[in-house]
C-alpha cells in the first residue's frame, strides 16, 4: 500500500528535528580553544623577552606593549564568540522555522517568517497558536536578545521584560546566556515539528 502525502510531509518534518545545536557548539569551543594556546604563546613570548638582557630596554619595552596590545585583543575575542553564538542560534532557530513551516504549508510565504509578529499570525491563521508551544518564552527572549547583539549591546525594553536583564546595561559576555537558552530553544524547535505534524496529520483523517 503507499503512503498519503500528508505522510511524506510527515516524515519531512521528522527529517529537520534536531539533537542538539552541535555547529554552534563546535564554534564557540573553537575560538574558547584558539585563545587559549594564542595567550599561552604569548606569555611564552613575554617570558622569553624579560630572560633576553642584550635587548635594548626602550626595544623591550615597546615588544612588551605589542603583546599587551595582543592579550588585550583576544581578551576580547571571547566575549565577542559568545555574542556570535547567540547571533547563530536565533539565526538557526529562523532557518528550521522557516523550512519546517513552509513545508507543513506550502501555501504560506516564505517572506512573512523572518519577521516574528508576523510567523505567529501566519501560523494562527493554520490553527496553531505559537505561544503554546513548549519553551516560547524562551525562543522569544532569544530573539530579543539577538536583536540587542547586533543593534546596540545594551539591554533594550524589550529584552528587559525578561529575569536576568537590566534596562540599559551593558550585554557582557553572553556564555550564560547561550547555555542556558540554547537546549530550551532546542525544545522549542522540536516541539513545534510535532505540533507541525501532529497539524498536518489532523487536517488528513
């Protein structure tokens, strides 16, 4: 016997749940890594230059500024991978968004999805209410947060309307921040595959 097509759809919304976020982890492990030997070179370095007696103080002293200038650098290369690891999780959270979506409604504009006052009503007008899905919140504060990332650093109304968040400071390093929501906004995702399909499913019996 062969399958309906609403089981094909089905099975395609099966194919883009997901384990983990392991990209974004494999990143921000990265750059972690990559810091780390860069400073232990360059304390190697520093070492080296305070052990050389023939080199010229004024000589010494300006190496030894270069590599202040160096650790100041990738002091601040961190922070800056924790705010990309943000950046990238709500862009990932968009992506399957969007290809789970379409491809449950296919009739539904791929262009009204990026903006998210606008994917919930496209989706409320399916019947799928997307406050009900399980870690909303916390895909929300996501989105709230990316925003304040890309456009000022600080902590906008917005953002601030969630525990944690002060109006108006500063963002800091967002490690804590990407721990925290990324196996939530995991759940968020799966659980509105199988909202998806579950929907699907319904709307063929």
């Amino acid at each position: 016997m062969g399958f309906a097509k609403h089981d094909f759809v089905a099975l395609r919304l099966r194919f883009l749940k997901q384990d983990d976020f392991e990209q974004i982890d494999h990143l921000v492990a990265a750059v972690g890594s990559y810091v780390s030997r860069a400073k232990a070179e360059l304390a190697d370095k520093h070492a080296s230059l305070a052990a050389d007696a023939e080199l010229d103080q004024s000589l010494q002293g300006f190496e030894e500024m270069l590599i202040g200038d160096e650790v100041g650098f990738y002091e601040e290369l961190k922070p800056l991978a924790s705010e990309l690891s943000i950046v990238a999780l709500y862009k990932r959270i968009e992506i399957l968004t969007k290809r789970a979506v379409t491809t449950a409604h296919p009739s539904i504009n791929p262009a009204q999805l990026f903006k998210f006052n606008q994917l919930k009503a496209a989706l409320l007008a399916t019947g799928l209410d997307l406050q009900t899905v399980s870690n909303y919140v916390a895909a929300d504060e996501t989105r709230a947060l990316n925003n304040c990332v890309k456009h000022s650093g600080k902590v906008s109304e917005e953002l601030a309307a969630y525990p944690g968040w002060t109006l108006g400071e500063p963002l800091g390093d967002l490690e804590r921040a990407y721990v925290r929501l990324a196996p939530l906004c995991l759940d968020y995702i799966n659980d509105l595959i199988e909202k998806l399909i579950e929907q699907r499913l319904n709307s063929s019996v």
